[in-house]
C-alpha cells in the first residue's frame, strides 16, 4: 500500500491492515509521518512538535507486540495529542509562551493510559492559547489553517487537533472541550468530535482552564472510531478526584446491536434555531440531516430549553473565575519562562512574567475572572452565574424525562476567514453559542459532519444524558451511515 | 467594520481603576495601553453579563460541580514524591536543589 493509502484509513482498518501482518505499526508510523513532514508546514501548521524518534520507539514495541500475539483495539495505532496535556521528557506548551520551554516530568494519565494500549505518538496539536479561543488564532505560535480552505479557520481551541485529522495526519487526535473546544473544531473541519459527560475521562495531566468545565476527547473520521477511542480513554483515575467510578461499556459493540433509530426520541430545542447570525445554507443542512434522521426512524418533537440564552453570560464569568485560578500557578519561578530585570524584586517577576509571556485573550479572562471572584462583586457575578448554570442543567433534566437525546447544529456559522473576528471578543465567543450549554449540564455531546454549505463543513450535534454516550453514539453512527459525509475529503487530504 | 475604541458608554461597568486594581490582585503586569483596551473590552463584556441580572435565582442553589462526587479521600499513608532534580527541572533558576527567586521584600 502507499503511503497515500495509508494515511486515508481509519482506526478499524488500519487494524485489519496490522492484524493481517499486511503492514507494521513502524511502516504506518512512517507513512503518517512522511505525509506530516511533506505537508504540514505549507498547508494547515497543526502541529507545534513533531515526535518522530519517540513514535518510531512506540511502533516498534507496538510491532513486538502484535508479533507476539496481541490484537487490541489501538495497538500499533498512531495519533497526536493537542499540546495541552502533559507528555513526559516531550515539550507541552498548552498553545502559550509562558511554557515555551516547559519538559513534563510525567505523562498525564490518558496520555500513558493510550501508550498502554500501543498507540504511536506523532506530536503534539496547535491550540488557542491555555485552550482559550473558537478559532485558534490566540496561539502564542501561531494559527493553524483549515483543511478545507486554508484562507480559513480550523475552530479552536482545539484546533490543531481537528485539522490534523481532517489533513489525514493521523486516524485520531485529541483535544479538550470546555465550552466546545472539541465540537467547533469538529464541525468547521468536517471530522468527529466528542466531548464525554464531565467525569468521565481523566483529567489528570490535562494542564487546567476551567476545573469544573474541561474534558478531553477524540476526533476521528469516523464515529465507530470514536466509540473505539472513548473505551480506552474512559474510565475512574484515582489521580482525578472528579473522575467518575462508573464502568465503561465497549462503546463499538454497542454500536452493532441496534441499527435502526426506530423509537428513537430526539428533540429539537427551538432556542437552537432561527437565530440570529445563524448562516442560511448551515441551517439548511442541519434541516436536511433532520430529515434523514426521520427517516431513520427516529421521532422529533419542539422542545425549549429557556435558559440557553443565558448560557453564554453564564460561562464567560464561570470559566475566566476558574481559569484565573488555574493560571496562578504562572509565576515565573517553576515553569520555566521568567522576567527577572536588574533590581527586580518576586513581585516584578511575577507581573512582568505573566505580562509579557500571557496573550491576550489569556490576560482578558484573567482579569475579567478575577474581578468576577473579587469582594463585592462575587454574589453579583460569579456566584449568579453558578444559579443560573443551574437552570441551565435542569432545562437538559426536564427533557431528558421525555427524550433519548437533544438534536441541533454544532455552530451557527461553517468556518470564517482568519482575522474576521479578532476585534471583537463578543463576536468571536458566539461561535459557541450551541455548544456551551452542554458543557455547562456536563453532560456529553457529539459533532459530526453533516455536510457542505458552500463548500465549507457543517456539524450536526447530539447531546446525551449524563454517562449516556452510547445514545450519543448511536444516533451519530446511524446518521453517519446513511449519508456519505464521511467519505467527503478536504482538500489537504487530497494532497 | 468598528476600530479604534469599540465601546462607549455613558457609564462604565468597569473603570481603569477596577481593572489596575485587578490586575495587581492577580500579578498581572499591563502597560498603559493594554489598560485602555481592557477596561473597554471588559466594560462591554460585562455589560452583556448584566441579561442574568433578569432571572430570579433566590431560591436557586448554585451548581459548582454538575457531578454528584463529594469530599473524595483517600487513606493518609504516605508514599515517595518527586525525585528533587525532576521537581526543579524546569525551574528559570535555582540554587541547592531549590528554587532560587529574587527578594520578596525590598
């Protein structure tokens, strides 16, 4: 097979490849990173590391093992990892300048959990700085292009992620979601994206935006592949202590058991739709992927959940109030980036440090959580947002009593040109406008491609009850299979 | 297509002074010009904050974690940590195996 060929395939086949001895987990290694190596640099600039002697060391015990018997899900499997979650001995920049020399002294648990299963590390995915931003275009380093039209952007914050599988660099990536740093990326780049229920995968060594609020997740071409990922990636960390002690299905077989959507009921929350900005021919698409749904089966039925016009203000004083938190620990004396000018005193080092070595956006949420936290303003703000975060999860609970699973777009806009929303905070935080409440429920939700409006990527969402993936997963396979998204490539993935 | 100062305001929902203050509860060092811009941008962000002001959340309890986890322990045994020279590895400077950090008083 070419390498060509290679790169094409999903998780599935590329097994089927490595259990038929048809090809070594080092020769796809290869493969995957040749095309990186040709490509990525002229055309989306996904990836701030490249790990090429680390994946060959990983493909050959991955081959040692396959030789020996061993046939697993992920063995022999490549993949990239966005650069926000730690990686021992391997540079981890979480998209910022204040960890530009940063070496993890560890893996964090999801990354050695998928070192375990065999999986070969390519290198580690661009990202909006300290995963703030829908669009990456706030990384320190700098932004990464999308593969349908590289004018364009991938989403964000996981941006390098999504790209990078959308490019066919790897089978698989992962990213995090916090207000939909997953989703987005997905549906601007025309790949799966899952962000789980909150809890359900480790975050240990997941370096900290919003505690209450992050998750990482797969993207994948395919949703098969995603169940596949989210097996070995779920499940209890004892390191974690918001990790949930709830067993973790074999999301694929799952899949097999039913096909049909017969009795399926989806509902349509009518906050979702007919809103304003929303891009006529990405509305069309999502009517369209209704359609097929229906024919599927499955039964739909207007619902409202009132709050979801809340969902923004909601978040964007939860997530900079944690976030300004979890930044603290920058201070210029234990990760590496420091300013310490003549006469300066620790005080000068930990302004200056986290002035000069912050972006933007970063310094934004900062401040904007902190004053949010700050005495005499904490009722008004961050605590009136935790009430109405509240509301929000009970809108979900109240229909989750009459439905399996909540249907609407991922984004109200396909991907828009770089620079278009830089000048104004407000317009840029609207690209997530479907996605944060969601993450704000905690509970877990699902993009996938649903077709072109004018040539760029639209994402259809499926939101789930808590620790119900497996509905998530279903109703996305059964949508996915009956249409012909999937088989769809962006142009850098024909290069 | 707005440029230049984006948002005006007959009154401020937050001031230069809120956000110099800020800044130096959360170490953050801005120079004047970053100031400016935050105290507009910010003013304009928490303006659109003000929609929640509209829902009545006396009764409502406050969600901080959406999980039903609870003072998660573990036994107090204690076990081996960081070998020192990995816990320092990154650090900008050190001396004695420790942090080396200019004075806290001048």
């Amino acid at each position: 097979m070419s390498n060509q060929e290679l790169t094409r395939l999903s998780i599935t086949a590329l097994r089927d490849l490595l259990h038929r001895r048809e090809a070594s987990a080092l020769e796809i290694a290869r493969a995957h990173l040749e095309r990186i190596e040709a490509l990525d640099d002229t055309t989306v600039r996904s990836l701030l590391t490249v790990t090429r002697a680390h994946a060959e060391q990983q493909a050959q015990k991955a081959d040692e093992r396959i030789k020996a018997g061993e046939d697993s899900p992920l063995l022999g499997v490549p993949m990239i990892l966005k650069d926000v979650m730690i990686t021992n001995g391997i540079r981890t920049t979480a998209g910022s300048k204040i960890l530009e020399h940063f070496t993890p002294i560890e893996d964090g648990t999801i990354t050695r959990r998928l070192a375990e299963a065999g999986t070969v590390l390519l290198g580690k995915a661009n990202m909006d700085e300290f995963a703030m931003g829908s669009s990456t275009e706030n990384s320190a380093y700098w932004p990464t292009r999308n593969p349908w039209d590289l004018d364009r952007v991938p989403g964000g914050s996981s941006g390098g992620s999504a790209a990078a599988v959308g490019a066919e660099f790897a089978p698989f990536s992962l990213g995090t979601d916090t207000g939909g740093s997953i989703r987005q990326p997905a549906a601007l780049c025309g790949v799966v994206g899952l962000k789980p229920t909150y809890g359900r995968v480790s975050r240990y060594g997941l370096i900290a935006f919003a505690s209450s609020l992050d998750q990482i997740g797969p993207f994948t071409r395919t949703v098969e592949d995603t169940a596949i990922v989210l097996s070995a990636i779920a499940g209890h960390d004892k390191c974690d202590s918001t990790s949930l002690n709830a067993s973790v299905p074999n999301y694929a077989d799952e899949l097999h058991k039913e096909p049909s959507l017969k009795g399926m009921r989806l509902a349509l929350p009518r906050e979702y739709f007919g809103v304003e900005g929303m891009e006529p021919a990405v509305d069309a698409s999502i009517k369209q992927a209704i359609g097929e749904l229906e024919r599927l089966g499955a039964t739909f039925e207007e619902v409202s959940l009132p709050h979801t016009q809340y969902g923004l203000a909601t978040y964007y004083l939860i997530a900079p109030a944690e976030c300004s938190a979890n930044l603290a620990r920058y201070d210029g004396v234990k990760y590496s980036s420091s300013v310490r000018e003549p006469g300066a005193n620790l005080w000068d080092v930990y302004e200056k440090t986290r002035g000069q070595c912050f972006g933007r956006e970063v310094k934004r949420r900062i401040i904007l959580g902190t004053y949010a936290l700050s005495s005499g303003y904490y009722d008004a703000y961050y605590l009136k947002a935790q009430k109405v975060r509240t509301l929000i999860k009970r809108d979900f609970d109240q229909v989750f009593e009459r439905f399996d699973a909540v249907v609407t777009p991922t984004s109200p806009n396909a991907a828009f040109e770089l620079g278009a929303k830089t000048q104004d905070p407000l317009a840029m935080y609207l690209n997530d406008l479907f996605t944060i409440p969601t993450s704000l429920a905690g509970l877990p939700g699902i993009s996938v491609p649903a077709g072109l409006a004018n040539g760029l990527p639209v994402g259809l969402q499926i939101i789930g009850r808590a620790l119900d993936e497996s509905t998530v997963l279903r109703v996305a396979h059964a949508y996915e299979q009956a249409t012909e998204w999937h088989n769809q490539r962006s142009r850098v993935a024909q290069l | 297509m707005r440029r230049g100062r984006l948002y005006t305001h007959a009154k401020m929902a937050i001031t230069r002074a809120d956000v110099e203050y800020v800044a130096r509860l959360a170490r953050l060092g801005l120079d004047e010009q970053e100031l400016d811009r935050l105290t507009s941008e910010l003013s304009h962000i928490l303006d659109a904050m003000q929609a929640l002001r509209q829902l009545d959340t006396s009764a409502i309890p406050p969600t901080a974690q959406v999980i039903p986890l609870e003072n998660v322990m573990r036994d107090d045994v204690a076990r081996p940590s960081w070998p020192v020279q990995d816990v320092i590895k990154n650090a900008p400077a050190t001396r004695d195996q420790e942090f080396l950090v200019p004075p806290v008083l001048d």
